[in-house]
C-alpha cells in the first residue's frame, strides 16, 4: 500500500473543498492550528471505540446529535446548556426503554463545514459562491463574506474549544445530574393524546433511579456524571490536516473531534475525504445513500476498515422513508455477505428533507420516526443490529420541522425558523421521538 500522511488526501480527487487564493494566509494559519493543543485526547477517543465496539454488538446504542451547522454566534451558555439537556433527557428515556447503556456523541464543537449540492446561489439576479459554513465563509449575502478566508478555521478551533471547555465542565460538575427528571419541560405532553403514557415514562425513570440509589447506596456519584464525545463531518481536510497528531502508541490521530465522518458527498472512490480518514485511528463513520453501489460500498468499507476490525467502522444510512425498505436490505445483505464488521445506526434526517409551498426546507417528525421504524424492523428481520440513531436536533424551541405532538405545520414555520442550513427537531419534538423510539421496539 502507498504510504500515508495527514497530507496525503491532496494528491486525490477533491470535491466540496474551498479554494483558498491566499496562499500566504493559509500557509501561516495551517502552522497555527498544527502548534495548537489538541481537542480531544487519544485515551478518550480509545475508550470511545471500546464503546463503539460494543454498540455494534447491541450491547449499547449510539445516540448522535446535534445542529446540521453550528455557527460562531450561536456558540453561547443558553445553547450550549440545551443541546447537551436534550442529549442527556433522550439518552435516559433510551437507556431506560431499551435496557442498556447510550454513547452520548454530539455532532457539536467543530460541526462548522458543509457540503453543498449546488456551488452557487442567486437572489435578486445576483449571484454568489453559496455559503460553506462558518469554517470557510460567511452566511451573509455579499461577495466579501462568501469568500472563503483560511482566518475561519482559527476562529472554528477557538468555538470548538469554547464548547467542549464548557461540556466538559457541565458534565463534570453535577449538570449531568439524571436525578430529576421532574425538571423536564413536559408541556408538550399536553397536547399529546399519549400523554399519560410518557407521563408514566417519567415516573418510571424516577422510580428505577431511586430504587438504584437505594440498593446501591453511593449509586449517586455515578448517575452524576457521564461520558459525553464530539464529532463532526471531516469536511475542511485542511483543518484537520492541522490538527493530527502522531501518537505515542506511533499511530495518527484526529484530534479535533472524537468521531469523524465522511458525508454522502464526499464517500466515493479516489475521494480526498476517504483518504484522510483511511490513515487516522480514531473510530470513523461513513454516510451511505441510496445512490452508493455495492461495489463501492465494499470497496469503501475496505479502504476504511482494512483489518476489518469491530468498533472502527461505523457506516450511517440515510435512505428516506420512501427508499429504505428497498435500499437497506440489499446493502446489509451485501455487508454481511462480505463478512464485513460495522456498526450500523440510521440517520431518518436527510433522506426526509422536503420544501413548503412558499420554499421553506422541513421535514415531517411522522417520517422521520417512520424511517427509524423501518430501520429497526429491517435490521432485525435480516438479522442484522441496529445500534444507533443520528438526529439533527437543538435544544431550543425552533420551529424547523413539522409534526409531533404540537402538530406543527407548514405555516408555523416561519415562526422560528433559525438553522442555517438542515431544519432540526425541537426539544419537545426531539424528547418525543426518543419516547417513541423506546415504544415501538
Ligand atoms: C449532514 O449530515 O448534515 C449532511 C450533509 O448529510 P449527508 O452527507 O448525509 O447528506
Ligand atoms: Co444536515
């Protein structure tokens, strides 16, 4: 095999990268970040491919979520606090439904770069390079803003590092307390008719907590605290390029986040992103669509996973609910027949976007669940392992995605309507899906 490096991706086929036409600039802010501390460390990300390893058995499920695009100004206490509230709430309905432990992975503190379909947009007759995410442009509308300025990706290490600092301190310092439920916001439940049904879900999680408390005594200490990983797409290779490290062990290790992944966009033979994330030994994931062969898909997954080893590979489905009952069983069919080890887990977000009348991105909760129904369904059938979902979600009372128990619709929402990019489940819709999840398995 041709040697690898952290630079080695540049001499493949490159697509959704930015062009940087400041040489200089680049040059001096890739020295930066590679002089930077790194985020995250090689004993967190060991013990989370120890826990990978055991998701992908269904001794654990992998619960991964978070905003479609973080951005700088969004970086905030209020946010931060929300999202991992919402992780944390849904990881303990879950733990509680499916009797085993939740790995709790964010796609937070440097989800900041975004594939796009199309290279440019128009308003008004002008038109402009489309926004990249505030790792490589700007969102406003202006030729100036949507340049892309190597000078972002300091300023993404800086936000990731503010994020993760605060995590980290949050789920140290007794915020990750699973002891009261009764402080959730359940007001949606209200308008649920199954109300008295997660109603009895809360009471249940109280009793089982207390019960534990009981019997174990110093049970307290650790329902305090809990294990909390980051992860984001390895889009800007240049950033993370930046941000590898040698280990000790002699292996290379992407330092910015814990788990990697390589988007639909960029998961394809000779592609730039496949090879960065060949060389590094973190755990990485892979998304896979409708529209991936199975050929390529073998041939990824070997190039990704070439000691096939369990725990390394996690391969994330996105077929939409129209799409999955003919696309997953086939693909499964072909993993298993290649005696291929992964992990699989369902992303019921991207194959379910839709546009309003008026033009607005959403998506129906009633598919999204209903994709997450199939997965579990068509996985068991072939007998096969779901082990994790992947949502896009945000602790705040947004109003992205339609349906739930509010039964939000076309025309609410405009009300708030803040993604910058994929529309995310709300906290009630977010809260109601892991209750439904728990429900129907
Ligand atoms: C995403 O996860 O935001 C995304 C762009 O997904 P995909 O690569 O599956 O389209
Ligand atoms: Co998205």
């Amino acid at each position: 095999m041709r040697s690898w490096s952290p630079e080695s991706w540049l001499e493949k086929t490159i697509k959704q990268m930015p062009h940087y036409a400041d040489q200089q600039s680049l040059d001096s802010v890739n020295h930066q970040l590679s002089q930077h501390p790194p985020l995250v460390t090689v004993n967190e990300i060991v013990q989370l491919k120890k826990q990978l390893v055991q998701a992908a058995t269904g001794k654990r499920f992998l619960l991964q979520g978070g905003d479609c695009a973080e951005s700088f100004s969004e970086c905030t206490t209020q946010n931060i606090e929300n999202k991992l509230k919402i992780l944390l709430q849904m990881s303990l309905i879950l733990v509680h439904g499916l009797r085993k432990p939740v790995i709790r992975v964010g796609r937070l503190a440097g989800q900041y770069a975004k594939p796009r379909s199309a290279d440019e947009e128009t308003i008004d007759g002008v038109t402009l390079p489309c926004y990249r995410g505030d790792l490589i442009n700007g969102l406003e509308f202006n030729e100036a803003s949507r340049i892309p300025d190597p000078e972002r990706m300091l300023r993404g290490y800086a936000h990731s590092s503010m994020t993760l600092n605060y995590l980290r301190a949050l789920v140290h310092s007794g915020f990750a307390d699973l002891h009261h439920p009764e402080n959730w916001d359940l007001n949606f439940v209200e308008h649920s008719p199954k109300r008295d049904e997660y109603l009895s879900v809360v009471n249940d999680i109280q009793n089982s907590i207390e019960f534990f408390d009981t019997i174990a005594g110093l049970a307290t200490d650790a329902l305090q605290r809990v294990d909390f990983f980051a992860s984001h797409e390895a889009l800007n290779l240049h950033y993370e390029q930046a941000l590898t490290r040698k280990a000790k062990d002699g292996n290379w290790y992407c330092m910015s986040t814990h788990l990697p992944w390589v988007g639909m966009r960029t998961a394809f033979k000779d592609s730039a992103h496949i090879e960065y994330l060949a060389g590094i030994h973190n755990p990485v994931a892979m998304k896979v669509g409708p529209e991936l062969s199975a050929e390529e898909l073998i041939e990824l997954i070997e190039k990704l996973n070439p000691n096939n080893e369990l725990g390394r590979l996690t391969l994330i489905h996105r077929f939409g609910v129209d799409k999955i009952e003919k696309g997953l069983p086939e693909i499964i069919r072909i993993v298993q027949k290649a005696q291929k080890n992964v992990l699989w887990i369902c992303d019921p977000m991207h194959g379910n976007t839709r546009k309003t009348e008026s033009g607005i991105k959403t998506r129906e909760f009633a598919d999204i669940l209903g994709e997450l129904q199939h997965a579990f369904k068509i996985h068991a059938d072939n007998g096969s392992i779901l082990g994790g979902a992947h949502f896009e979600l945000t602790g705040e009372n947004v109003t992205e995605c339609t349906g739930g128990a509010r039964g939000l619709t076309d025309s609410d929402l405009h009300q708030r309507y803040k993604s910058l990019v994929d529309p995310r489940l709300n906290y009630e819709q977010a809260l109601e899906l892991a209750m439904q999840i728990v429900k129907r398995v």
